[in-house]
C-alpha cells in the first residue's frame, strides 16, 4: 500500500516538473479566513436584525 502511494506522489511530481512551484498552503488559509469572515458578518447582521425585537421585551 506504502508502494503504491509512493509512486503515485512521484508520478505527479513527474507531471508538474515543468511548472513552476506554487504555494498551497497561503490558498488553504485564504478559505478559511474568507469563512471566518463570512460568519462573523452572518453573526453581526443577525444580531442587528433580531435585537429591535428583544429590546421591548427587557425589562428596564
């Protein structure tokens, strides 16, 4: 099994040898920091939404 996933990373390595290097892990983080983003604004704008309605209902 080692065998075969050894040469399956050698084969692809043998396929991009003519490109140029490129940075996988900068693209991973952009994602996340791209979903982060997005569910702090969903969490931000939710709550704006909702808090006219539970204002009335606290007791002062």
């Amino acid at each position: 099994m080692a065998n075969q996933v050894g040469q399956r990373v050698s084969g692809a390595r043998a396929t991009t040898a003519g490109l140029p290097p490129f940075q996988t892990q900068d693209v991973s983080h952009e994602g996340s920091v791209r979903a982060a983003v997005a569910a702090l604004v969903l969490v931000v704008v939710s709550a704006l939404a909702i808090f006219p309605f539970i204002l009335p209902s606290i007791p002062v």
